[in-house]
C-alpha cells in the first residue's frame, strides 16, 4: 500500500498578473496547505489546470514543490495526457525529481477502448518504478475507466490505486471488492468523498480542501473510527461548499475563494476566465456563511 495520506488536494497553480506560474505564490500556498490538513499535494492536475501548463512549467513546479516541501507532505505529479509516449517521457521526468507517486488521468479525446486503456497505463507503468494512481474522470474526457479494467490494472505492480470521479458507485464499489490487496480507491468528488468511504474507499483527492482541508480530515477520521453519526452530520454541513466550488468550471471558483481569503494564487489562464458577476456574488455568500471570507 502506498502511503501518501487520506487527504490530499489537487492544488491549483498559481500565476502572476501576467500569467506567468508565480513560485513565490506557491510556495504561500503549498506551506497554508500543509497546515490545514493536507497530506499530499497534487500538482498539474485538473485543478492545476494542466491543459494550459507547458511540460517546462510541470517539470519547474514538480522540482520546486519536491525540493522545498519534499520532507513535510508527499508530491504527486500530474503526468498524463491523451498521447502515451508523452506521457511516459513526463513520468520519467518526474521519477528523476523524485515525487511520490505520478496521478495519470484516462486519455481524452481519443476515446480509447478498454484494451486501449489498459495498454496505456501499462505502457506507462513499465516504463517507471514509481507508484502510480489512476484518474478517471468521464465527465471531461468523455471515457471511462470501467470496473474490470481498473481491477486488471490493479494486478500491475506499481498501479497503487485510482482517482474514481466518476459518481458511479455500483462501478466503485466493483473496484473496492475485486481489486488487489492494498490497491487504494480514492473519491475524485468532496461530495462522494463519505459515500465512497462507506464502500471501502480510503480517501479524497480534493479541491474543497483548499479551504476546508482540516474539516473533510475530521470528516474521514470520524467515519473511520466508526463515528459515523457525527461524519454524516459534517458531510451534510459542508455539502454547499462541496457543490458551491463547481458554481461555475473548475478551478475558476477555487481560485476566487483562495484570492478573496488572502491567499495569493493569481487568475486562471485562457481559456478559463473569471466569474460572472452573478455566480461571484452566490458564491460569496456560501463563503461568507462558513466565515471563509467576512
């Protein structure tokens, strides 16, 4: 089993006013983070908003979280992508940086088949030592991962567990009762994060951690210790912000919740832009209802 903690978030990535990735700004961020319940971070995933970060801005992020935040939380590095020569030469990157794991999300676009997928993240697995996690998240690459494929991918050695954004959870529940000993699913939505736990899930890849980090890791350590009253009565207390973060695409509210908080993270590149002025005020007043913001 790989260790890398019951929470960890998918952390947004930080630009200057001229969209150029902000280190400084990351370095605010990642130290906030590790304070407030994360036990890994996640860099260049969705909420990085990988699509628009060049492989020499991965690989520049990857080496300064591992170099300055290496010995205080684990580093997973968001190396996938729809092309899998790419991703095996971004993998093999990030191994020689030395993150913890490498977070692979299903090739998009492309619409592989099953046997397609599997193929692919066993091309990618061969090619490094370093554990790995699925990510399957149909919603936006309009291909899932399905049970039997995600336990046939659970068998090789270095596939440690998957990301299931997915919502299924007959298909979830598949995956915890036939896949390898060890092998970890975690919930790809703050809002399935309980009820994938109470399938045998282990943890969350989070984007409400941002903000409410401490909070979903009590939520998990209640449930865990078999206080599951009290975890279902703060899963239900935090549903709106669970919702509230996806008002409008991800990251574009997360980011605002960070900046209005005081915690520099800069805008969102193109094609991503900021909110309307309508969805920003209902999303203010979630905020303000939790005391995020005043």
């Amino acid at each position: 089993m790989i260790d890398i903690g019951e929470v960890i978030t998918a952390m947004v990535t930080p630009f200057d006013k001229n969209y150029n990735l902000d280190l400084e700004a990351c370095s605010g961020l990642m130290d906030y983070l590790i304070k407030n319940g994360s036990d890994g971070i996640l860099l260049s995933g969705t909420t990085g908003e990988s699509p628009t970060l060049s492989d020499e801005e991965k690989i520049e992020l990857f080496e300064f979280a591992k170099k300055n935040f290496g010995d205080r939380t684990k580093i997973i590095a968001g190396t996938g992508s729809n092309d899998t020569k790419h991703s095996i030469e971004l993998s093999k990157e990030a191994e020689k940086i030395g993150v913890d794991s490498l977070l692979l999300v299903t090739p998009y676009y492309n619409k592989p088949t099953q046997l397609g997928l599997y193929k692919h993240f066993e091309a990618v697995a061969s090619e490094v030592k370093i554990p790995i996690i699925l990510y399957n998240v149909p919603s936006r690459t309009s291909c899932n991962i399905e049970s039997k494929t995600c336990v046939e991918l659970s068998k090789i050695d270095n596939i440690c567990g998957v990301k299931e954004a997915s919502s299924n959870m007959k298909q979830i529940a598949e995956i915890v009762r036939e896949s390898e000993d060890g092998f970890l699913v975690y919930s790809g939505n703050d809002g399935d994060t309980l009820l994938i736990l109470s399938l045998g899930g282990y943890g969350v890849i989070s984007v409400a951690s941002h903000i409410i980090g401490n909070e979903i890791k009590k939520m998990i350590s209640c449930f865990k210790k078999g206080e599951v009253r009290e975890a279902s009565k703060m899963h239900n207390y935090l549903l709106n912000i669970f919702y509230g973060i996806f008002i409008t695409t991800n990251p574009i509210p997360i980011k605002e919740a960070l900046n209005l908080k005081g915690v520099k993270v800069g805008p969102t590149r193109l094609p991503l832009c900021q909110m309307e002025k309508g969805d920003l005020e209902k999303f203010k007043n979630i905020l303000m209802k939790y005391k995020i913001i005043n």
